[in-house]
C-alpha cells in the first residue's frame, strides 16, 4: 500500500497509528513531495462512485486560497486531476492507495473495512 500523508497531520499520525496496530504493511510518501500522477488521480476519478470533492481537502488553505469551492462543482475529471496530482496540500489525506483500491482521509471503521487483514 502507498500511504500518502503529510508528516504533521494529526489524522494522518493516527491513520499510521491504526495500520502499524494492525500490521499493514505501508509505503509512507509525503503528500508534499509526491503527489500520485495526474493519470492516477483521473483513474482513480473516473473509477470511483464517490464525488470529486471527496478528494479535496476542503477545510485546508490552499483550497480557500485558490477559491476551488466555486470552481470544482464544474471542473472536468482532468482539471481535478491536475489540482490533485500539482499541490498535494489539495489533497484530503491520509490518501492510501494498492491497485485500484484507495482511502481517502481517515476513519477506523473504514480502514477496518478496507485495510484489515486479508481484506484487500
């Protein structure tokens, strides 16, 4: 699994938390120096039943910054994309991801559902 995280997060420190409890084995990728490729992210977009905005950390400055809650409503798949894959500050984290299976943010029942042994 490739855990993309940004070092200071407090969720992304108790997502870590949760996995070395549990014994998943991570890759740990610093959001701020390796964001997934613009054609993962459209993958991942095109793929998933969740919005685009699910991707987007919404509460964080650079998305206030860049003033996307009035342009990601109408933003195609490969704009998301690009704004994902060129700031990963954009991205709501922890974002782990093995194949086309993926997280995006934390919460425990989740990465149980997902992360758990042999659940993958």
């Amino acid at each position: 699994m490739k855990f993309y995280c940004h070092p200071r997060c407090t969720t992304c420190k108790k997502a870590k938390k949760w996995l070395d409890e549990q014994a998943v084995d991570y890759d740990e990728i610093s959001l701020l120096e390796d964001s997934p490729s613009k054609e993962k992210w459209m993958s991942l977009l095109k793929e998933t039943d969740l919005t685009v905005k699910s991707f987007f950390n919404t509460s964080g400055n650079a998305y206030r910054e860049q003033n996307l809650k009035e342009t990601l409503p109408d933003m195609t798949i490969e704009e998301a994309a690009e704004h994902l894959s060129s700031n990963g500050m954009l991205v709501k984290r922890p974002f782990a991801v093995e194949g086309e299976v993926f997280t995006s943010g934390f919460k425990a029942e989740v990465y149980e559902r997902v992360w758990g042994k042999g659940e993958y």
